[in-house]
C-alpha cells in the first residue's frame, strides 16, 4: 500500500461518523490522485478552476469535486456543469453568477458561504450583517439554481489554539443563528466545512462536518 493510501485510510478511520473528509488535491498530480482514489476515496477538493479542468477528464468520472479556493465570476461557467460543490461564495454577486449559469443547463449547485472569520485581511468572505442583507433582497428570493447548504470558514494561521477555537466557534454559532432563521425546514442546510491538516482535530470539536485536508495525505506542498 502506497503512503497516500495508508495516510488517508488511517484518517478517514479516526473521523467520526459526522465528519466527511474533501482531500485537497491542489497542486497533486493525476497519479497521486488516483493512489487516494484506489484507497477508495472519492471527494476532492481543488482551489483554482483551470486546475480541476485539467485534470477532472484523465481521472474516474464518479470523483466528487469541490471547489473550495476563491472563484471568479467569469470562470463560473466551466465548473458549473459538474461541480458536486462550491465552498466559497463570498458575495451576493457570485451566487447570482451561479444561479444564472446552472438555470442555462437545468441543475441546482450545491454552495456554501464563505464567512469572514479570520483576523487576517486577506481572507475572503462574507460579514453576519452581510448575510442578513443577502438574505433580505428580492435578488436573492428569485434564485432557484442554487442550493445553500451550510457555511464554510478558514481560521487565522496561528499557533494559538484558543483563538482557532474561538473563531471556529464563532462560525458554528454563526451557522446554528442562519439555521434558526432562514433555513429551519431545510435539511440540506447541514454542512460546516472548517479545519485544515493544521488544525481539523480543533475544527471537529468546534462542530467541521467538512474537513479539507491535503498536506497530511499526499505530504507537504512544493510551492509554485
């Protein structure tokens, strides 16, 4: 057994039952890949559009692929058609994007919120108060391609733990308060895609039922 097959089996074997894993593919070759899905792993998660293109036709048509790194309005058009999810709408005008591409081809994406939950400035998302005004406008009650199905989040890179745990925490507070008041009938609204290789143990007691994990599978990243 390959080292990625064993490194995924052994952590997909320490998740709970709540807890899905999406292996973080970025930057990995079409054989690395396939080493995880011969161990019988089937979502992936890839940060740029043109990468998951390129490599989504040489490997096994039943991979669930997410998107989880930011997404321009004028690539939404080449993933929508297979996409089994997007992590990081951040903007009331991406969803709109979304929605319009998936109602030329008849399907319903499944999306979730990028939320702002970082210290850092750089990290993209959504403010509680800018949710609230997505929500509330006759845009947003027009969309029928889309599907909303959780929250997602990246935690400040530090090294204190307690302040992962608290904006963690604060994501999964974040989610319960959209849950209580826009989606309370809908069972779709479930997911909670937080926690990274660095930090997902924290992630998971702070309520991750999505965890996006990469350097622990296929080992540390050669930057490019």
């Amino acid at each position: 057994m390959s080292g990625i097959a064993s490194n995924i089996i052994s952590l997909k074997q320490s998740l709970p039952p709540s807890v899905r894993l999406v292996a973080v593919s970025k930057t990995r070759s079409v054989s690395e890949i396939l080493e995880a899905y011969n161990a019988g792993h089937r979502c992936f998660g890839e940060n740029r559009v043109q990468e998951i293109i390129n490599k989504k036709d040489l490997l096994p048509h039943d991979i669930e692929w997410h998107l989880i790194g930011h997404l321009q309005r004028n690539k939404v058009k080449f993933i929508v058609p297979f996409i089994s999810m997007i992590h990081s709408v951040d903007s009331l005008r991406l969803l709109s994007e979304i929605n319009s591409e998936a109602l030329k081809i008849g399907r319903v994406v499944d999306v979730l919120l990028q939320i702002h939950i970082a210290r850092e400035e750089t990290k993209f998302g959504f403010s509680p108060e800018e949710i609230d005004q997505m929500m509330a406008s006759p845009q947003y009650s027009e969309f029928r391609n889309v599907r909303i199905c959780g929250v997602m989040g990246m935690a400040t890179f530090t090294s204190d733990t307690d302040q992962v745990r608290m904006e963690f925490r604060s994501l999964t507070d974040l989610f319960l308060n959209l849950k209580n008041r826009y989606f309370s009938q809908e069972g779709y609204f479930s997911e909670i895609s937080m926690g990274m290789s660095g930090d997902y143990e924290t992630a998971m007691k702070e309520g991750s039922t999505l965890i996006r994990v990469g350097s622990l599978i296929f080992g540390e990243r050669f930057k490019r």
